[in-house]
C-alpha cells in the first residue's frame, strides 16, 4: 500500500511538473491568446498524445477560453491502424478530424528505393497540415516537439548545415498564414515518455512505412545522451544558451556591427573581453575567498 501511494505521488508530482513547464512555455512566447482555435497535430506518439492531454488539462482552468481540435493525417502506410485515434478521442471526448491524404504512394513514387523517405514525407505533411488548417479556421498549429528535439536541432544546422538554429517555440509558417506553436519546449522526452507509460497511450509506431529514421538525428540524440549520463544537466543547460545569446561574441555581422565598434561604444554593450563565463561553482568559490581575505587576524 506505501509503495502505491509512494507510485502515485511521483505520478502527480511528474503531470504537474509538465502541466508547470507547459504553462510557462505557453505565458513566456505568448502561445495561445483569447478565442484561439490551436489544431493539435496528433500523430499517435507519445509526444503528441501528452501534448493533447497537458493541453486539455491546462484548457479546464485557464483564465482564458480557447478551443482544441485534434487532427490526425493518416497518409495511407501500410498497417496503419485507422480505428486506435478515433477510438481514443471519442471515448476522451475530443473534437477532432481524420485527414486522409495518399502521401505514401507519392513517397513511394519519388524515392528511389533504399533511400529515407522522411524528408519527403515531411514537407507533404506539412503541406496538408497547414490547408487543413486554414479549412477548419484554426488560429494555431500546435506541434509536439519537446526540449530534446530542439537540441537536437541545433546540433543538426551546426554539424550539417554550418548554421546556428534550432526549432523555435513559435513561428510563422511556410505558407505565411499559420502561426505554429510548440508548447511542450521546455520539456523533457524522458519525462513525457515516462507519462505516456503512465497513461498507457496506444502508442502508434512511426515507421509504419518502412524507412530507416534519420540517421543523423539519431546520431545527435546518442551523443547528448551519452553527455546527459556524463554530466546531468548538459542537455538543459545547452536548451537555455539558446535563450542567452550575446551577439557581439558571436561572428554574425548581420547581428552584430563590428566594423563601427570602438571604444566610444561602451554604454551599449553587455559583455566585454570575457569569452568563457565562470560557472557557478567558481562564483560560490571567489565569494568565499574574499570573504576569508577580509576577517581579522
């Protein structure tokens, strides 16, 4: 009985902390606003389906009105189980719209074989996604990406692109019609695969259609696992450098104006020839070796 209500205080301790993390995503990028319509993009992962549910628990008391729909594209892949999101969002109560799109054969038909598939796949999705959108009159899209995903991201542009950029927690899209919103961006996989477990979602598998995943990303995502392990708190701390950029110690002159910098310029900048910040263990030290000069003999 203690071990079931020790389980059950982690449970609620976990739903909260995402519920927190959510909200706070949603309030600092101004996600969703009065009378918004947010398309919740369901896929039938596991990321998508706490998306949905932290989004609905965070609708029943927030201090605004904004209504959800669920959209799930099924694009024809073989064994794609047609009946498990329906089922789901009926018995939840969910509005929600199946779009039927034969992107699968498209895919099929223009890659040769052997090849991934995903890149195609993707920007089709996409495309669907955003006239699905504009037909239901939804104001936002709302994706499933987490924290994780945007590291892995930025490590992608930077390995394999040479450019500094990741996935941001809001943006316009392609089309320029749509606002797209990530509200899960602050946080964890590990936590919203732990809460999938605990909610026991009819995960739908993502490789239904026989393409080998993208074997850079998969890559990156070994790489900062094995950091994470190494030292806990990497992931995280790479996931804020994203929001604490200092321009003139970057090389974009795009950015930054270093042809006119001199010294006259002083009251303008932030930092000065400082190139590697102390941490905060070497702060608590320096502190405490000042004090120690200033007591008494």
């Amino acid at each position: 009985m203690q071990d079931l209500r020790k389980q059950t205080y982690s449970d609620n301790k976990l739903l909260k902390r995402l519920q927190r993390e959510t909200g706070k995503a949603i309030a600092d990028f101004n996600m969703i606003e009065q009378g918004d319509r947010i398309m919740v993009c369901l896929s039938g992962g596991k990321d998508s389906y706490a998306m949905l549910e932290i989004l609905l628990a965070l609708q029943a008391r927030a201090p605004i009105e904004f209504e959800l729909i669920a959209v799930n594209l099924d694009q024809k892949q073989p064994g794609f189980p047609a009946h498990v999101l329906p089922d789901y969002l009926e018995n939840r109560g969910v509005t929600y719209q199946i779009v039927e799109e034969d992107t699968f054969s498209i895919v099929q038909d223009k890659i040769p074989a052997g090849k991934t598939t995903c890149g195609l796949c993707s920007r089709l999705r996409r495309g669907i996604l955003y006239r699905t959108a504009g037909e239901l009159g939804a104001t936002k899209i709302a994706l499933g990406h987490h924290m994780d995903d945007m590291v892995e991201t930025l490590f992608l542009n930077m390995f394999y692109g040479a450019r500094l950029k990741s996935m941001p927690p809001k943006l316009l899209s392609d089309d320029r019609r749509n606002v797209v919103i990530r509200p899960l961006a602050y946080c964890r996989e590990s936590d919203l695969a732990q809460f999938a477990k605990i909610r026991q979602f009819p995960i739908i598998p993502c490789n239904l259609c026989g393409s080998q995943e993208n074997l850079q990303r998969q890559n990156i995502k070994a790489m900062l696992t094995a950091w994470d392990r190494e030292q806990p708190g990497r992931v995280v701390n790479i996931f804020k450098a994203m929001s604490r950029i200092t321009t003139s110690h970057m090389l974009d002159r795009d950015l930054f104006d270093f042809e006119s910098l001199d010294t006259g310029q002083l009251a303008q900048l932030a930092e000065l020839d400082t190139a590697f910040d102390q941490s905060p263990m070497e702060i608590l030290l320096q502190r405490g070796l000042s004090a120690s000069e200033q007591k008494p003999l």
